[in-house]
C-alpha cells in the first residue's frame, strides 16, 4: 500500500497485512496532515535508469538462443 499527501507524492509505502488500529492511526494522520505514526522514514533513493534493450531484428526470436546448437 502506499500512503500519498495531498498534492500527490508518495510518503510511506507499506506491504503485507496492516492491524485495524494501525491503519486508522495512519489514515487519521493522513487527513489531518500530521506525521504517519506507524511509518518509518524512507531515506534517499539514486535515480537509476534501466538500461535499453537492443531492439531484436525482424525474424528474431529472443528465445531461439538454444538454437545454435546444431544436432549431428
């Protein structure tokens, strides 16, 4: 789950199941603007781009790899 302020940015994310009281605790924050009680921090995070893939050529199949084993 992730937990947005109110212009839109993620504040806190959080995974797997949550307790009833927890969650409220988090969502009455949310509403008033106040600190997620129940939510650590994230710290910073490195803007990391995925490299592209080399587009595969017409008739190529990205998984004929295995094919280059000629049988005898």
């Amino acid at each position: 789950m992730f937990f947005f302020n109110r212009t839109g940015e993620s504040i806190a994310t959080t995974i797997g199941e949550q307790p009833r009281p927890i969650m409220a605790a988090n969502l009455d924050a949310l509403v008033t603007d106040a600190p997620l009680p129940y939510i650590q921090q994230r710290g910073r995070i490195s803007q990391v781009e995925a490299p592209v893939a080399p587009k595969a050529s017409a008739g190529e199949d990205p998984r004929s790899h295995g094919a280059q084993v000629v049988p005898q």
